[in-house]
C-alpha cells in the first residue's frame, strides 16, 4: 500500500497509471449524469411544496458540495506540498484551483436561478449564500497568487498559504444554516429511512451527485497530466512519450 502512494506522489507514476482511467471514469460518469438529468427532469415527481422548481437540486446540490470539497482537496495538497514537499501534490493543487471555482460559480448561479422563485430574488446576503461567494473569490485568490510570481516555487508557497488558511471556510458554509437565522433551507436527509422523499426523487439525485464528482476528478487528472507534460518536459521519460506518439501519428 505504502509503495502504491509513494508512486501516485511521482509525476511520472500518476501519469502512466491515470492514463487508462481516464476513458473508463469519463464513460460511468456521463452515463450516470445522463440517467440522472433525463429521471430526475422528466420523470420524478414534483415537490408537494416547491412544484418543479425542486429540479434544480440535481445540478445545484451536488456542484456545490463538490464545489467544497474541491476546496479542501486544494488545501490537502497544499500542506502536504508545504511539509513534505510532493511534486503531484503541488500539481494537483494548482490544477484542482480553477476546476473547483468552476463548480463553486456553478452552484451559485444555479442557486440563484433556485432562489428567485423560492425567495422572490435572485440573490440576498444569505450566510450561505455570502460565505459560498467568499469560497468562490478564495478559489479565485488562490490563483491569481500562483500567477502573481514569476518563480513557480514561490507563487506555489504563496498560494498554498492561502488555501490552508482559507480552509476554514469550509465548515462555516456546511454549518451556517445551523449557526444562523437564514433563509437557506437545512441540511436534510435526501434518501434512506426517515426521508420524506421518495425513491423515484432521491435516485437520481444519487446518480447525478457521483456523475458530478466523476468528471471533477476527470478534469483534475486531464489537467494534471497536462500539468505533468509541462513540467518534466525536459526528462528522459517525456522526451521518449512524445517521440512514441510522433511515430504513431
């Protein structure tokens, strides 16, 4: 076990082993957001409260939980590049940053395009609301830092700073429902014993949520391995990677 995550830390490991997962978790993945956006848009029954305005949960629910975990995958490797100084970790780090903001905007806009039949309004300085912003301008922080240096090294220090202390954002977005009066709805249980919901409604809620995390990971390891090729360019190994492909070409 220990040797498999000493080579998932090398460059060139990560980049050999990822390279058949990619098709196959891009395959699953889009196979279940398919299933899940055709059940959950055309067949699920509508909400006994919201109608079909609930819809929009199977794109917004899951974005923006991924939308945070992206973020403490980025702070995960930040420190972990800052202690012990892993190159992949370091790599992921800077590749996970725009995916991550991607997801965080998306959760936002659909939240919004939510709130405006919910609450009348497409945004209010909900605690939610304003602490997912804040995670999006973290996102975007993080970012422009690592492009701020002209030393690779030292923006990567800079933003990892950043993330680690940007962390703590995290549980302040999962538990502002509970530390405030908010607008936003609570954390409920979608699915299983003691759900109001019934199965035909959580599901596909099941099935977009992994299709969601499928294809971050996809573009994460598509971002990484590209971020590989930059980096080792001038090694052996990549050198020979590129001649094998010109002469399959």
């Amino acid at each position: 076990m220990w040797q498999w995550l000493y080579k998932l830390g090398s460059p060139r490991h990560f980049y050999e082993m990822t390279t058949g997962l990619v098709p196959w978790l891009t395959g699953v993945s889009l196979l279940l957001l398919a299933a899940g956006v055709v059940w959950g848009l055309g067949f699920a029954p509508p909400d006994y409260q919201m109608g079909d305005n609930f819809r929009i949960i199977y794109i917004h629910v899951p974005t923006s939980m991924c939308g945070m975990g992206a973020y403490v995958l980025l702070a995960t490797m930040a420190a972990m590049h800052m202690i012990w100084n892993i190159k992949m970790a370091d790599i992921v780090a800077k590749v996970s940053a725009p995916v991550g903001a991607a997801y965080i905007a998306l959760g936002l806009i659909t939240g919004a395009l939510w709130g405006k039949p919910t609450w009348g309004t497409y945004w209010t300085w909900d605690a939610r609301l304003t602490s997912s912003l804040i995670l999006l301008f973290l996102f975007l922080g993080v970012m422009a830092l690592r492009a701020a240096y002209d030393s690779e090294s030292a923006g990567s220090k800079a933003a990892s700073v950043l993330a680690i202390v940007g962390v703590v954002n995290v549980p302040i977005i999962y538990f502002s429902v509970q530390w405030w009066n908010t607008l936003h709805q609570g954390t409920s249980k979608l699915g299983g014993a003691g759900s109001a919901n019934p199965p035909e409604i959580w599901i596909p809620a099941f099935f977009t949520g992994f299709a969601v995390i499928g294809l971050f990971f996809v573009a994460v390891i598509l971002r990484s391995r590209n971020e590989i090729l930059y980096r080792e360019r001038r090694t052996q190994w990549v050198q020979d990677l590129l001649q094998k492909e010109l002469t399959h070409a």
